[in-house]
C-alpha cells in the first residue's frame, strides 16, 4: 500500500514535473491513488510552507517558481529510482541543523537503515572533511549531506566511491548552473581556481567485512565572500559567487542524486574517463604529501580502484590511494 508520505511525494513531484503548467485534479488524484477531493487537503501543508501551489478554479493545480525551501516529499517525488541497489528508493531526512550529517548516518546505519538514506542539512554545527580538518557549514548557504551505502551496492570499493562521487557532484553541478568544475584529486571540486566543494568517504567494518560506507558531500551554494571566515575567504567559492545566480540548495540535491544514481549504475571504466577528462592536475607534476611522506611525481591518471597512477623521479609507477596533492 501506498503511503501518505509517498502520496505526497507523488503530487509534489508531478508539479514538478510540469514546469509551471496546470496539471489536472484527476490526473494528480489518479496517480497519486487518493479522492479528488483530498487532494486540497493534501497539498495544504506545502502551500503553508512557503511552496507556490496554485489551484485554479478550472480544475487544474500549478506550481511557480518555489523559494529556497525543501521537504523530503519534494526531494522523493523528483528522484523517482529504478528498482535497482536502492529499492524502494532514496529515503531523506532534511534537518534544520545536526552536528555532522555523517554522523547521523552513521549512527543509523549502526541501527540497520538501509541503503540509500539521505541525511542533509541546514546547517553543520561540527562539519568535516578529510584527515579531521573543519567544513564550514553556515545555515541556509551551502549542500550539507550524507549518503549510505552497504554491501551489495555498486563500487563499494572506497577509491571508486569517492571518483564517482566527486564525477557525480561535478555533473550534478553542470545540470543546474551550467558549468563543469574541475576535480582536484582525491575529494575536491573546484571553479575559477577555488574550492566549490568536497567528499569525504568513512567505512566501518565488522572483522574484515564491509558493513556500510558513508558519503559526505559539501557543496557552496548561495554564499557571498563574506559569509567565508578570513581563513578560507581567498581559497573558496560558491556557486552563486561563480555565476552570479542564487540557487535554491533542494535543486542541487536532486541534481545530484539523479547524477549519483546514474554513475552507481554505470561502468567505473566509464565514470574514469569522465573523471581523468574533468581533473585538474592530471599529467601535471605534483607532490603528494601521505602518511608516509612526501612523494614527487606526475599523475599519470586513475587505476581500476580508482587509486591515483604516479609516476615517480625515477620513472616508476605506483598507486597512491589517499594523500593531498599541490601542483609544483
């Protein structure tokens, strides 16, 4: 049986759907599997919270131009899947603030949430990104959220997770304001020489068996310079400071689920090529600085796990699977 919450998902995402054109009662109440005469009802609550819904007198319901809000039903009616690794499909949860939306989701796949849940948020209270460093995370500015992934799922491998995820944040990006950023290897996306945004893979494990990754993504949205703290105002940017445009943050989420879903089901070999054709440093010289030291090379392009080829000062090729990288 169809659920409330999945009704609703069905209305919102027809309105959608239509672009700003009337959609019929009938067809809505058909689709959606309730009484025409519910369906006033029904959308009530999105038209309090600030969603243009109109019904005209004619029989039929539009949807205008929404503000920077979301709800889950938005986010489910847009991003309908395939009975694939996320059957029945993604399943959102969109907070005010958190504390890290990677935790959350951990935390609740500790607890047996299935693949595909989505925790975003407003606002990060302690956002992170790699090696502990801090993501700055200012309520209603920027895309905050993590995605679960468990075994069974495509590229369950970390290194293949975090290619397809930064091709799929570079997509998703391309399809809302029109410009591909560049990826900087391993987890950066990067417009006009600044950081636009960044992905951070956490894996945890029972004995030698994988039980769950977790994705993190943030993303500048609608941040002028001065929403950045001095330290990292020079070093970032934001899609709104990149076009000049103000996106509404539950679009890039949808974007960006739709580009995840199709490059979760697509040949790694085909989001590699992708990928080597959108870096930023590959066939570059660069230095890497790991665990294990400084290594110097040039980066030649990306293995079958999506560890990093390297060519080193004496011509040998290693892989080097995490590290951070400055072009010399």
């Amino acid at each position: 049986m169809t659920s409330t919450r999945q009704q609703d998902a069905i209305l919102l995402g027809m309105l959608f759907a239509a672009c700003g054109e009337r959609v019929l009662r009938s067809d809505l109440a058909r689709a959606a599997g309730i009484a025409p005469g519910e369906l006033e009802h029904r959308l009530a609550p999105y038209l309090e919270a600030g969603y243009p819904i109109e019904l005209h007198p004619q029989g039929g319901v539009s949807l205008g131009e929404p503000p920077d809000i979301w709800c889950a039903e938005e986010i489910v009616g847009r991003c309908p899947t395939r009975e694939t690794f996320f059957a029945p499909g993604w399943d959102p949860v969109l907070l005010a603030e958190t504390s890290s939306t990677n935790d959350v989701v951990r935390e609740q796949a500790r607890n047996g949430a299935r693949a595909g849940f989505v925790v975003a948020a407003s606002r990060q209270t302690r956002g992170r990104g790699r090696l502990g460093r801090g993501w700055e995370s200012p309520p209603g500015l920027g895309l905050y959220l993590s995605i679960l992934l468990r075994p069974g799922s495509p590229a369950m491998d970390a290194g293949q997770l975090i290619i397809l995820s930064s091709v799929s944040a570079a997509e998703a990006v391309e399809a809302l304001a029109g410009f591909r950023p560049q990826i900087k290897w391993p987890n950066d996306l990067v417009a006009d020489g600044r950081k636009l945004g960044g992905l951070l893979i956490e894996t945890e494990r029972e004995g030698a068996e994988l039980s769950f990754a977790v994705l993190g993504i943030g993303l500048n949205v609608r941040q002028i310079a001065d929403d950045f703290s001095p330290e990292v105002r020079s070093l970032a940017t934001s899609l709104h400071l990149v076009t000049g445009r103000l996106y509404r943050r539950a679009d890039l989420l949808v974007a960006l689920l739709q580009a995840l879903e199709r490059r979760l089901d697509a040949p790694f070999a085909d989001t590699r090529q992708v990928w080597e054709a959108s870096s930023l440093t590959l066939g570059q010289r660069v230095t890497l600085t790991t665990v294990r030291g400084r290594k110097y090379g040039q980066a030649l392009g990306l293995d079958e796990s999506g560890a990093l080829l390297l060519r080193g000062e004496s011509g040998e090729i290693e892989t080097v699977t995490a590290g951070d990288m400055q072009a010399v």
